[in-house]
C-alpha cells in the first residue's frame, strides 16, 4: 500500500480517483490547489504524488517544477494526470520534472500499472 498524494481541484475527479486507488489498496489525501499540495508534499512526506495540470493559481507543471527541484520532496515521483492530451503538454510535463504523465481519464487498470511502476511495485 502506498500513500498518495492528489492534487486536484476537480471534487468529481477527487473522488472518482480517491475511489478508485483505495480500492486498491492506496491510502489518498488530497489537495484541491498546487499551493496546498506542495505545503501537504512537503509535511506528509508521501510515496506518489498524482497532479492534475488545469489547477486555480499555480498551475500543475509549475507545481511539478517546484517539488522536483526542492531536495525534501525531489526524490517523491510525480505522475500528471490531465485533460491536456498533446505530445506537447506530455513533453512540457516530463521536461519539468514529472516521471510519468497519463491523460483524463484514465483507465483503472493503465493508472494501477504505472503507479506501480513508478513505485517499483
């Protein structure tokens, strides 16, 4: 089991993927900005972060940036999951820092295989 941090502002998207990783076997907090999420990255200290990208204020990549530059929170990996589907948005959220980027929505068994991957699971 692992913990996981989402950071999205969505409450449909919170819950449907709060739901969806404690079926299997996660333990999900969550944040609804980046602000709040990195504060809560930052004191949780947890094992993923999932971030949305389309977030009030600072957006998901900024937010990626901040926590893959910070030596507390750098070594936790940072799985996007977004709306943004192009090559670019992918390109954009890997180049800052991001270990692996899903587009919304995403299938339950895609999502799993990933995180666990990342995980090392």
């Amino acid at each position: 089991m692992a913990r996981i941090l989402l950071i999205e502002d969505s409450p449909t998207d919170t819950a449907v993927l709060t739901q969806l990783l404690q079926r299997n076997g996660h333990e999900v907090f969550a944040s609804g900005s980046a602000e709040d999420g990195i504060e809560a990255c930052k004191r949780e200290k947890p094992d993923l972060v999932l971030m949305d990208v389309v977030l009030p204020g600072m957006n998901g990549f900024q937010a990626t940036r901040a926590l893959s530059r910070d030596a507390d929170t750098s070594a936790i990996p940072v799985l996007i999951v977004s709306t943004k589907g192009m090559d670019t948005d992918r390109a954009w959220g890997m180049r800052q820092g991001a270990k692996d980027y899903i587009v919304k929505p995403p299938r339950e068994d895609e999502l799993i295989a990933r995180i666990n991957a990342l995980l090392g699971g």
